[in-house]
C-alpha cells in the first residue's frame, strides 16, 4: 500500500506537477499536493495495501487474540479493505464471559476460580485469612464446634443449641429446671420446689404435725418460696405446754400423769418403790401413824403433835409444864444465882448467916429452892424452898431464924436452914429438879463435890464467900468467888471499874433538840457514869460534868444548836473508871423540834465536824477521797485497784470506836474502810461477801444497840436487800436477807427515825436510779430491836421512774419525812409515830422546760439554817436543779449548768463541809459526752439565800482523767 508520506517523498525527488527540475517548494501548497495524491492512490482488491486501507486480501474475518480477558472485536470488512481486530481488557465481572478479570471473584463472577490464601473468602470456602481458630458465642445454650480448617478456608463455627437437661454444662435448657439440671436456678412461682426453695406454690402457711411433744414452727416464708415446717423434739419439762418430754415425770412436768411404780414419788402420789411400812419420826411429842398403802403409792406417815398435856407418854408438849405433865422438864424462869454466902464456920454462930441470891429483878421464886448438900456422902441436908419475887436491886438475901439485926431486917425470908454447914459442903439453887446454879466451898480431896468445878477454899469464921459486882458467872467457883467482907443487900466488891459503852445518839449523828438523852451500856455491877460533854475531842474544854445512876442522862440545860463531843466514865461502888469510853460526837440541829430522834449520819470520818467526801472514777477502778475544812474540800488520796467498783456511801459509826466509817462496793460485795483520828484507813477493814452487789447503804442504826448499820441490795436471782449489823467485829455476812422483787434491780437509802421509835427505818425502791422504765414502787421498812420488819410498813406505788429518799426533817417537828420523784412532780410524806400518810402532805408540779424532773431527789439538810431541812430536785435533761425550802416546799433558787451534760443526774447528801452550820450539797454529772469531756461534780455551799447560780459553786472536782465516769458514785 502506498502511503501519503510515500508519494510525498517521491514528489520531492522529481518534478511534481509534470515539469522537471528542482522541487520549488513554494510553488507546491497544499491543495496541489493534494491532487497529486489522489491521483496516485491505489485499489483495494489489488492486495496491496494501500493508504487508507486496513487490510487487502488478507482481511480477518474473525478476532480472537487468545486472552480470556479481552473482548475482541472485527472492526470494518474485508469487502472494503479496512476490517481489522480490536482488543479491549474486560474490567466487569460478568458470569459466563469466560474472564475473571481484575477485582472479580467468584462471589461476583462465576467465571472465577477461590483461591485459598488470598484473603478473600470464595465458594466454597467458609473463611480466607481470618478463620476462627476457637469458637465461643458467649451463649450458655449452644454447643459451640470448631469444623474445617484454616490451612483450606474452610473452618467456620458451629452453634447447636442445647435442648438436653445435663448438670454442669452451665445451660439450663428450656424446658428444664433445678430438679433436673443444676445449671438451673429456682425460680419462685414457677410452681417446681427447686433448691433451695423448700415449696413453690404449695407453701404450708401454718404447722402442726399433731404431736404433743415437739415445738411446731412455720420458718421462712412463702413469698420467697422458703416457708417450712420445723417439728423440734421438745426436751425440757415445761408445764403447761400439753408435752411430757422423755425423762420429766409429774414432779417436774404437770403435763406428765404420775405412775405408780416408776420409781418417781409424783403427784398425788406419796411415795413410789420406798414406800414406809412402819412410822416413827423419834420425836416425842407426835402421835406417829402409817396411812394409804404401798400398793397404790399412798402411804404415808402422818405425825400429828401431840397437844394434851399427859403423864407418860414421854412428850411434854407446847404449853405444858412439869405441874401438869411430869414428862416435862422443869424450866426455871430465870437464872438466879448464889450470889454471897456466910456459912457456919468453927467457932461461928447462927446469928449472922444468910444466903444471898441474884437474879433478874420481880423474878417470882416460886418453885425455886436453896438446897444444902453434905460433901460426906452428897446427900441434901437443908432445903430451903422459896417464895416471892427478887426485888428490884436484884439481891434476895436469906438469913437464919436467928439472925441478929441488922441482918434480920435486911432478910427476905427467914428460914432456919440458912445456917449452911462448914466445908467441904456444897450450896444449889434448884428449880424442882433442875440444878440452876451451885457452890462448892472447902476442900474436897475426900468428899463429894456438888458444886462448879474447881471448889472454892474455905474461909475463917466472919469472912464470906461473894460474887463481884459484876455477878460474873463462869461456872467456875474458884474465879467467880472471893473471900470478902459481909456485905448481905449489897454487891459484892468492884475491883476494876470499866467504861461503859456509848450506845445513843449514834456518833456523826444529828439530833432534833438539844435536851439529849445520852445512853450507854453498862459493864455488869455497875450502878452509873459520868458524862462529860465537851467542846473538842480531847474534852480539854468539858462544857458539862453528868454524874448519873443508870444507863443514860440528860443534860441540865437544853444545849444549843450545834457540835458537841462527849464520852462516859463507868463507876463501881463509887469508884470511876481510870479510862473513859470513846468519844462521840454529835450535832444539835437548828431549831429546836418537839419529839427527840436522830438521823442522816454526815461522812465525817476524821472527827472534825467537817464533812468529808469520797468520789469514785469507776472504769480505772479509783476512789478519790477529800477531807473537809473551812475552805471546802482538799484531795488527800487516791485507793486504786478495786476491781467491780460500784456504789459508795457513809456507814456511820459502824465498830462504834466514835468515827465514821465508808462503804464501797466492789465486784465480790462491800468493802469496810474505818474512820480515825488521821482520816480514812487506806485498806478496808472487812469486806463481807454479796454476790452481785448494786447498791449499799449506811442506814443508822437500826436495831438500837449503839452500832451503824448498813445495807446492799443483790440483784442475783430477783433482788433482795442484805442488812448487816455494825458492832466491835465488822460483819462478815448479814444478819437478816429480806426478798424484795422479782426484777434484777432497786436502791436502798437510810429513812431516819420516820415513826420516831428510837430506831432507824430503811428506805427501798423497785428501780435502779439510772433505769429507765421501772415500776417506780418506794417501800419503807421499820426498824426495831431485832431489826428490819420482814414486810414493809408503808409504801407509795407508781407506775414509772422514781427518785426517793427519806433522813430530813422538811416540816420540823423531829419525825424524819420522805421524798419522792417521778418525772412529773415531786411528793413529800411528812412522818409521824405511825409512820407516813397514804397521800403525800405536799407536792409540787413538774416546771416548764423540765422533762425528767425528781430523776433524782434528796433531802441535803438545812441549807439555809431556819430549823427546817430543805428539798433538792435534778432534772438531767435540762440539765437543771430546783431547791425548795422546807417547811413548804417555797421554790428558793434554781441552778441549770447548759452544756454541762446531764448536770442534775445525781445529787447526794454532803453534810457541812466547812463547819459554818449551813449543810451542802453535791450535784453530779458523770456522763460526759465525748472523750474531751471532763466530769464533773459541784459542791454547792449552802447559804441563807440558797444555793448560789450566778456567782457558781463552791467548788468544782474532776477526776484524773476525762470521760471516766467520775462521780457516778459519791458520798
């Protein structure tokens, strides 16, 4: 084919245009050129291919280069010889083409191949590049399979769900439950029990198995589907719950029939296996009898007292005598002894023998008899049987029938056989059989001694034998008898004359008026004593000498308001005792009241007249102990180490030595410290066994034998109150226990002389004075020579707290009153000889703002000095005190400490502390409300105008320590 490009360069080598020569370029333009082509172009067909042609001869007819992906395409014909290929890249995926072309796959081209590895996941491959190596669906209820593999991009994951109920393949398939598959949870209402319910549906709502002897319990309930019946044996023997449990009998069950035979004596049964078959109990004076039978578990003795009064029948019963039933033993009425005898020496005669005998004074001698019994043979040689009564000097003198004068007149019977015989001889008293006393004179190395072992020697003639003036009996002749100078009618001689024993008014005790009648006890044959009252103890300054015959005086003139000393000297035959007793001290109130009584024993236990103080710091087991003067109090001592330390209070003069003495509780019961000249003895001096110690009280004295008195109440078992009786050796254990009430708690308190009888009362209530919700009953029990009356005398019930106290006159007419709070108001019971009225004398209303007023009230003394004694009232919750004046409970002074918490909780009698003839008070509060906190315990000083608010107390005393409790006990 021949181009353009080629007839082009032919016609620059030759002539274009048909003339030869060089090419004249100029001349040749376009169009020529043009021409001449044309002109020059071949013919298709010629199979040459020309300009313009594709193909000539040889022509394609199809295309096909052989590539999958290209579309090939027959572009022109033959015919004209322009047919030629064209090849153009297939780029879409279309199935079928036969071309996977670039992109394509055989998810989006079927004319693909998958290819494992190329990170595309292709049929039928499951993954490519990121196939699972585990499978987990995070669903419990699906079996989860790993199948194929990751090397041929088939592994993939497998999820069956679970339809079985298997335990611990941690699936609870539907369908299941707890009861078949432990994968299960219970499900509350679903109508299947499953662990742990115990019911689902058909929960019990009540329990009875109907069985007498198990506790039937309905447990859980059924909203949680736990609700259970729980049958539990029952074992104890319990009465009235409808069980004998196995081991109870009747004795011990009333649920239980008694059975005869079972070895165990049960109601109405009286006996069972050791039934008696004979009666004899080996008392005299019962009629012994076997009634019932063995057989039915009925029988019994029955010993019914024998009442007659019968000869021979060997008892002698209550109200017979030896007159009436000689079964009887005669029983003289007192003892009457052989007090002097001038008996028939050699060479003596008749006319100045007697026979002196002492005895209680109006004895009747009836049936008494002086006997004479012979040493040659002990056989009776003179009876002397006797009439009349002993007379009041208690010296009955026999003289022989010829007696001289004075003798004759002096004699109280007259009878010949008074001229005993010399020795060895002996004299008896008897009372019919009964030898009531007996004397045995001269040497009986060879005779028969009828008298008291050792014998008396013998004495010349005009010489008697005689009794001291004490009439001291050992059953001993030798030490009871001494050679003396005749003295018939007269005690025999004195030979060391003693101090008697001060006994009333009790030592740091006060008393209502001055005309005091001083008592003592006597040592035996003494016939007075001398009084001395004093202005100081060491009675250096004697105010007035008594010399009185008996066992108490009363001074000349009524002695005026205020502190005395006194002590006694014993005399005998005229004779004083080189030693006087202890000296006492007592103080004569204010305000002289008409009955006499004493009462409210000031803590004063070093004789000064200034009150003194103990304070307890309970958790580190401390008491502080201060002695009063004319400033206030100064702390003296700490005693530490009492382990349980409790209550304290004042014991009075309890070994009657003139100094008062202190009670402090301790775990194990009361501890005794005694008073003295130098204060309070460091380590106690008893400590007699409570169990379970509450409360101690000094409460006087109570019996009226000169001796402080004192009482605990033990909250061990219900309650009970211990009394214990002071005397020379400290009680050990109490003398009397009085049951008071079925709750473990109450308080004891001294009452004073309430009735006036001349012995101390006892206050009790039903609540411990920090509790809360308590009865609230006061009981007032009276004292007497034997001591505390078993039931009270008085009482006063209510039905919440309670503060009481009793010990102060408040009206001033010498009967000691009783107080009473209980949170609303405070009642005042005047006293009086048949003790306090039903309905209280006054009262005054709760005041605005208080809330617990008479938590705690007290009777402080006379704080003002007017002869009346004074009310205190705490209220803890305000945080407030109110002082009333006595005689009409007139409001004086009211003191609140804000922010002082609790300030009024306790308040305890202090008595004067400096002296000034004003009592004082304590007002406590022990409960501090954080650990920064100091306790606090205020004395106020007691004044005309009351206690004083604005200027403060007198004193402030805190512990050693802060938020120790300090002051929960003080005294």
């Amino acid at each position: 084919m021949h181009t353009r490009a080629t007839l082009l360069a032919l016609c620059l080598l030759s002539a274009c245009g048909g003339e030869s020569g060089p090419l004249d370029a100029a001349a040749l333009d376009a169009a020529a050129l043009d021409a001449a082509l044309d002109a020059q172009v071949g013919v298709c067909g010629d199979g040459i291919v020309d300009e313009g042609e594709r193909c000539d001869g040889d022509c394609p007819i199809a295309c096909d280069d052989g590539v999958a992906c290209t579309l090939d395409t027959l572009v022109g014909a033959a015919a004209t010889c322009d047919a030629r290929c064209a090849s153009a890249p297939i780029e879409a995926c279309v199935d079928g083409d036969g071309c996977c072309a670039d992109g394509c796959d055989v998810t989006t081209d079927d004319d693909c191949s998958a290819s494992c590895g190329d990170g595309v996941v292709q049929p039928p491959e499951t993954c490519d590049g990121d196939c699972p190596s585990a499978c987990d669906d995070g669903v419990a209820c699906t079996a989860d399979a790993l199948v194929g593999s990751a090397s041929s991009c088939s592994a993939s994951c497998s999820f069956v769900p679970i339809d079985a109920c298997v335990s611990g393949d941690g699936c609870c398939a539907p369908g299941c439950d707890a009861t078949r598959d432990d994968d299960c949870s219970a499900s509350c209402g679903n109508g299947v029990v499953e662990p742990p319910e115990t019911c689902d549906g058909d929960c019990p709502t009540s329990c009875s198995d109907g069985l007498a002897c198990t506790t039937d319990t309905l447990v859980g309930s059924a909203s949680t589907c736990s609700a259970s019946c729980s049958f539990s044996p029952i074992s104890a023997c319990v009465d009235g719950d409808g069980c004998c449990a196995p081991g109870c009998d009747a004795t011990r069950d009333d649920d239980c029939s008694p059975s005869c035979g079972n070895g165990v004596t049960e109601p109405p049964e009286t006996c069972d296996g050791d039934c008696p078959g004979a009666c004899d109990d080996m008392m005299a004076c019962t009629q012994d009898t076997l009634v019932g039978s063995a057989s039915s578990c009925s029988a019994m003795c029955s010993f019914t007292p024998i009442s007659a009064c019968a000869d021979g029948d060997g008892c002698c019963p209550a109200g017979c005598d030896f007159g009436r039933d000689d079964d009887c033993t005669p029983v003289p009425p007192a003892v009457v002894l052989v007090n002097e005898v001038l008996y028939d020496a050699v060479g003596a005669d008749a006319d100045g023998a007697f026979i002196e005998l002492h005895g209680p004074p109006g004895t009747d001698l009836s049936g008494y008899a002086v006997v004479g019994v012979n040493g040659s043979g002990a056989g009776d040689y003179a009876t002397i049987p006797l009439s009349g009564t002993i007379p009041a000097d208690g010296l009955f003198v026999i003289a022989h029938t010829g007696a001289v004068e004075p003798l004759r007149s002096i004699a109280d019977l007259l009878h010949a056989g008074a001229d005993l015989q010399n020795g060895p001889d002996s004299v008896q008293v008897r009372f019919a059989t009964v030898v009531v006393d007996a004397l045995g004179y001269g040497d009986f190395s060879s005779a028969t001694f009828a008298g008291e072992a050792p014998a008396v020697a013998a004495v010349s003639a005009g010489e008697s034998l005689s009794r001291d003036a004490m009439h001291t009996d050992t059953d001993r002749n030798a030490d009871d008898f001494a050679v003396s100078t005749p003295s018939p009618g007269l005690d025999g001689p004195c030979a060391a004359p003693e101090a008697p024993r001060p006994t009333s008014p009790l030592s740091t005790s006060r008393v209502t008026n001055g005309d005091v009648p001083f008592a003592w006890a006597l040592p035996a044959g003494h016939e007075g004593a001398r009084v001395e009252i004093c202005a100081d103890r060491a009675c250096a300054s004697v105010l007035e000498t008594i010399d009185a015959t008996g066992a108490s005086a009363t001074p000349a003139a009524t002695l005026p308001a205020g502190n005395y000393y006194w002590r006694a000297f014993g005399r005998c035959g005229g004779t004083l005792s080189p030693s006087a007793s202890p000296v006492w001290q007592v103080t004569v109130a204010a305000g002289s009241r008409a009955t006499f009584t004493s009462w409210n024993q000031p803590f004063d236990v070093n004789g000064d007249f200034h009150a003194d103080a103990i304070i307890t710091q309970s958790p580190d087991q401390l008491l502080r102990y201060y002695e009063g003067n004319t400033a206030g109090l100064l702390h003296r001592f700490d005693l530490t180490g009492i382990f349980g330390l409790g209550d304290v209070d004042a014991a009075g003069d309890v070994n009657g030595d003139g100094f008062g003495d202190a009670l402090v509780l301790d775990s194990s019961g009361v501890r005794i410290y005694l008073g003295g000249a130098t204060g309070l003895a460091m380590t106690h001096a008893a400590r007699p066994r409570v169990s379970s110690a509450r409360d101690v009280a000094g409460l006087g004295d109570v019996d009226g034998d000169g001796y402080a008195d004192f009482g605990a109440i033990s909250i061990s078992s219900g309650s009970s109150l211990h009394f214990f009786r002071g005397g020379p050796a400290l009680p050990t254990s109490p003398s009397q226990t009085i049951s008071l009430f079925t709750s473990s708690r109450g308080s004891v308190s001294p009452a004073g002389d309430v009735d006036g009888d001349g012995y101390a009362d006892v206050l009790v209530t039903n609540c411990s004075r920090f509790a809360f919700g308590c009865d609230g009953d006061v009981f007032l029990y009276f004292g007497g020579p034997t001591g505390l009356a078993v039931t009270p005398g008085w009482s006063y019930l209510t039905t919440g707290n309670i503060g009481a106290q009793a010990g102060g006159d408040v009206n001033g007419d010498g009967y000691a009153d009783v107080v009473v709070g209980d949170f609303t108001a405070i009642h005042l019971f005047h006293g009086g000889p048949a003790g306090p009225s039903a309905v209280a004398d006054r009262t005054r209303a709760e005041p605005a703002g208080a809330s617990q007023f008479g938590w705690d009230v007290t009777i402080p003394g006379d704080l003002n000095g007017d002869g009346f004694d004074d009310v205190l009232v705490g209220d803890p919750a305000s945080e407030t005190v109110w002082l009333y004046w006595g005689p009409s409970l007139t409001l004086a002074s009211t003191v609140t400490r804000s922010g002082e918490h609790d300030f009024g909780e306790i308040l305890t009698v202090v008595g004067d502390v400096e002296a000034d003839g004003l009592d004082d008070v304590f007002v406590s509060a022990p409960d501090a409300p954080m650990p920064a906190t100091w306790e606090s315990v205020w004395l106020f000083s007691g004044t005309p105008t009351g206690i004083r608010d604005t200027a403060g107390a007198s004193q402030v005393l805190r512990g050693t320590v802060r938020n120790r409790s300090f002051g929960r006990a003080l005294r």
